[in-house]
C-alpha cells in the first residue's frame, strides 16, 4: 500500500496480556509520555490516563526516541485474546464510549483489567484502535512495532500504527496447538484536536503485511496487502 511521507518520530509500546493456557502473563504497556490514565502503576507527570511500562518491558519495544510524534501527547496499550479463529488481520476505531462499550460486549468474556482500560479512556482526547490477526497458538501476540502521525492532503492528517503477530514462547516453553486470535488495543492521546482517520499496517503470522486505512467520517475501511 502506497503511503504519503510521514511525519513519525517512533514511540516505544506497551506490555503484554493474554489470556493464554498458561504461556502469557496479564500485563498492560504504556509510553505515555506522563499522560497516564489511572489504570496501575503511572509515570511521575501522569494525569490519570494509563499505566506506565516500570518494570514491564516485554514484547513491543520500538526502535527510536521516545518523544511522541507532534499533535500526539502520548498512548497506551492493552494486550488482549480470544478462542475465535480469525480470517484475516483487522483494525478498527473507537472515537466513543459507546462504540468501545459494545467493542467489549462482542467479546467473550473479557477480562476485567481490559474492560478497565476501556473505562479508563477520556474520549474528549483519546481514540481507541483494535488491532486484530489470527493466531496458530496462545503463545503469540500482537505487537505494536512503531506508533506516529502520518501527513494527508489538506492537512487530514492519519494516526500510523505498525504491528505484526509474533511468537512470545520461550524455546523451551510448550504451548498447545489452538487456533486463537491475538490483538493490542491501542489508546492514543492528543494534545489537542483528536485526528479520527487511521492507517494500519500489520504483518500475520506469514509475514504477509496488510494495509488497513480508516475515516471516521465515512465509516469505510481499506485494505492492502503486500508479502514482506
């Protein structure tokens, strides 16, 4: 998929949760630059807006500075998982709490520190982006490679994420064959106006990546793919 120039400054992501038979830990991440949301453990400057990443580093970390791109205060993430096989990678935007709630109520049984961080989410300067891809086992996840701002046309500026599934078992660690979805609910603060258009890309458990553009106005989707 063919994207404007970006204008990204790569911000590290969160932790790990999983709801996995024994080979994940529940974990919470967050690089929010001191806008934590109140959901744990936060950085000294937080306003109530997340969990910091203090002793939890697992999984995404990103390449790059830590300073958040412009227009973007700061983001957190939830890892999350679920027995239903999916069909291919999916992302989608929650600019509600409404929208978010009913994001939850599809799920099985979520568990509570996910519908927590849903709860703790100000939508007056926050979005919220599942991303979603299928599984071999309860052993991956989902992890958020590099976070940014991404330049449009008449200044429809786009949130950018990068994600791909990756295995998190240790080489010695049995994991059961089990066809899951694994996903990284991504919240994304804003200094000010909140940008309400998205452009995702996540990599599946082939290495195939897929494109994913969202605008809330028309509430459509996109979607490319492309081998790595």
């Amino acid at each position: 998929m063919t994207r404007p120039s970006r204008r990204t400054v790569l911000c590290g992501a969160g932790s790990i949760l999983a709801l996995s038979a024994g080979c994940l830990s529940d974990d919470t991440g967050d690089e929010s630059n001191g806008n934590g949301n109140g959901n744990g453990d936060s950085d000294d400057n937080s306003g109530g807006n997340g969990d910091s990443d203090e002793g939890s580093t697992d999984g995404d970390d990103t390449d790059g500075e830590s300073t958040p791109p412009e227009k973007l205060a700061g983001h957190e993430t939830h890892a999350f998982q679920s027995p239903d096989r999916s069909e291919s990678p999916d992302a989608s935007l929650l600019l509600e709490r409404t929208g978010a709630e009913d994001w939850l109520d599809e799920r099985e049984e979520p568990p509570d520190e996910l519908s927590e961080f849903v709860e703790a989410t100000d939508f007056e300067t926050s979005v919220l982006v599942p991303l979603e891809a299928g599984a071999p086992n309860p052993c991956h996840g989902m992890a958020l490679e590099s976070i940014g701002i991404e330049d449009g046309e008449d200044g429809d500026d786009a949130l950018a994420l990068e994600a791909a599934v990756r295995e998190e078992s240790d080489d010695d660690e049995a994991c059961i064959t089990q066809e899951v979805t694994v996903g990284r609910l991504v919240r994304a603060t804003f200094d000010s106006e909140r940008l309400t258009a998205v452009s995702a890309s996540i990599v599946d458990r082939n290495g195939q990546s897929h494109g994913i553009g969202i605008a809330s106005d028309s509430a459509s989707a996109s979607a490319s793919d492309s081998e790595e």
